[in-house]
C-alpha cells in the first residue's frame, strides 16, 4: 500500500485561503477592499463634519457684510424714482443677491472640501498628501459651486420654468446643490485617488455627491414651510438668520450622507 504524501501545492493553497479569510473590512487591509469603491470616511462622522462645516459657513456669513451690494449712484437714489430708475435699482439688487449666493454656495462647497480630504486622508494615514489634495478640492468644489449659483439665477429669471413657486423652488435649489455635490464629489475623489487615477472611487463620490444635492433641493422648500413658514424660498439663497441656517445645513448632509455611503458594501475583487 503507498501513503498519500502531502501535496505543497494543496498546503500553498489552504494558506491562501487563511490569509484571504484574515482580510477583513476592520483590518489593516480595509483600504485596499474598501477604499478602492468608496470612501472610507464613515456616514456618522461625515455628518457631523457637514454639520459643523454649515454652522461654521453660516456664521461668517451672519458676521461678514455682503461681498456683492448694488451700485453707489443707485443706493443714493432717493424720493420719487422714474419707472426706469425703480426696475435698474430691482435689477441690480436682484444681481447683487445673485452673486452673494453663487459666493456662499463656493464657500460651503469649498469648506466641505477641505474637511472631508482632511478626514479622509487622515484616516488612509496619508497625511502629507493634504498639502495639496486638500486646495485641490477646495478649488474644484468651489468651481463646480459658483457654476450652480449662476445657473441657478439663470433660472430664476428663465420664463421656460412652470409657474407654480413650489415647482420653481425645487428646480431651482436642486439645479444649484446638484452642482455643488457634485463639486464637493469630484473634489474629494481626485484628490483621494491622484496622481493615480481611480474612475471607481471618483465615480462613486460624484454619484453620492449629486443626488445628494438633488435631495437637498427637493427637501429645503418642503422643510422651510414646516418649520418656519415665513421664510422665502423663492429666492436663490433666503435671508440671513434661521433660514439661512437651516438652507446650508440640509444642503451639507444631504450631500454628505451618500457622498460617504455610497459604495460601503462592495469590495474589491481578487
């Protein structure tokens, strides 16, 4: 009788199998598996992060002066005004809130930029690569935010648009935080991924980033009416106060919570 000799190809292969059972999401190989798809930055996290980045935009916001204001020889304008001198003053007022909104949305989008590279860096343990992945999303994010401020007031004075205000209000906001998620997105991703270029990793944030946005549009006008019915939604950005406040913050989790949801269950395969 011969007796089975142990195979080395068969030890080999039950070692493989131990070592590939080993590389588990919690392990010191998740980013390899995990961070391939998505980002590795956790929903919880992300939302406060996106929390403290609204509240943070709000409040320079409520403390600096606007960065845009209607012509000198149009404040000064006093008593009877013309017809002509009456609509020139509307529309610049209307130009100047335009402008003030396009810079607030690149000052969200680019604050939302900044802290979640940062984060997610820090938890790839690739800190040095902030020094310039975090001004890289800075810069794109804050872009693809001015580009949804000027659309949106494009919008706002397009007659293609239904009449109803509601129908309007959702088109509108969604259009603008549409660009700005897919900003923040975008930003993230490149500078997550570069110089080596991941299409999976960076679609998946402009993905999460923009419905996000798109969710955050559809949801603002219906919170506002609950929460404080006085509030104008009819304007590209509301007034400052609470309704500011509550506008930022519904855009910044909106975009964060499938910006860093996206992609979780998936892995990458051998």
């Amino acid at each position: 009788m011969s007796e089975d000799k142990p195979n080395k190809n068969d030890g080999d292969a039950v070692a493989g199998e131990t070592s590939a059972e080993q590389i588990l999401p919690g392990s010191l190989s998740a980013p390899t598996l995990v961070g391939e798809n998505a980002l590795l930055l956790s929903p919880i996290p992300g939302l406060i992060l996106s929390g403290l980045v609204a509240c943070l935009v709000w409040g320079a916001l409520e403390v600096l002066p606007p960065v845009f204001q209607i012509q000198e020889h149009l404040r000064d304008l006093e008593g009877n005004l013309t017809t002509a001198q009456s609509k020139e003053i509307a529309d610049a007022s209307v130009a100047a809130s335009n402008k003030n909104a396009a810079f607030s949305l690149a000052l969200l989008a680019s604050t939302m930029g900044l802290f979640l590279t940062i984060a997610e860096v820090k938890i790839r343990r690739q800190g040095l690569r902030a020094i310039w992945a975090a001004p890289l999303a800075v810069l794109i994010a804050g872009v693809f935010a001015v580009g949804g401020g000027i659309l949106g007031g494009m919008l706002t004075a397009s007659p293609a648009l239904p009449e109803d205000p509601l129908t309007r209000t959702i088109i509108v906001q969604g259009t603008m935080f549409g660009l700005v998620g897919l900003g923040v997105g975008a930003g993230v991703g490149l500078a997550v991924t570069l110089p080596m270029f991941g299409p999976r990793l960076l679609s998946t944030c402009i993905a999460g980033g923009t419905l996000g946005g798109l969710l955050a549009g559809l949801i603002f006008p219906f919170a506002a009416s609950v929460f404080l019915p006085n509030a104008r939604t009819e304007v590209l950005m509301p007034d400052p106060g609470v309704s500011r406040l509550l506008w930022l913050a519904l855009a910044s989790c909106a975009i964060v919570l499938p910006l860093t949801g996206m992609g979780k269950g998936e892995k990458t395969g051998t």
